[in-house]
C-alpha cells in the first residue's frame, strides 16, 4: 500500500510538472505569436502614416500652386478692369 502511494504521488507530480511546462511553453508562443502581429500592425501603421503625410505634401503643393494660379487671375482682372474702366 505504501509502495502504490508513493508511486501514485511520485506520478501525480510527475504530470504535474509536465502540464505545468506544457502551459508555459504553449503560454510563451502564444506570447511570441502576439508580439509578431504587433510588430506586423506597427509597421502597417507607420506605412500608413508615412503615405499620409505624401499625400497631404502633394495636396498642400497643389493647393500652393492653385493659390498661385489664383493670385495671377485675380492680378489680371485687375488690369483688365482698369482698362475696362479707362476705355469707358
């Protein structure tokens, strides 16, 4: 009777620890599978950021440039009303 208690203790700890490193290691890649996707997701957003801020560099390029365009008419009819109102 001894001999099956001390056996059967003996084997309980025996699976114990070996769940217990099952849990750890399963518990560690799920760990390193996370930290993976992070990474995957910080480089997503980045890449979207980065491609926000050329899209809003080439829009503020043209919106300078309208601008620009925009001041040349405005200059133009100008003169253009001045003529208007020199030939009346």
């Amino acid at each position: 009777m001894n001999e099956i208690t001390v056996g059967t203790v003996f084997g309980l700890g025996f699976m114990l620890l070996v769940t217990a490193v099952t849990v750890v290691v399963i518990w560690q890649a799920a760990a390193s599978i996370r930290a993976r996707a992070a990474v995957s997701r910080e480089q997503e957003y980045r890449r979207l950021a980065e491609q926000a801020v050329a899209t809003q560099e080439t829009a503020q390029r043209q919106l300078n440039e309208l601008n620009d365009r925009m001041a040349d008419i405005q200059a133009r009819m100008a003169s253009l009303e001045r003529v208007l109102k020199e030939v009346e």
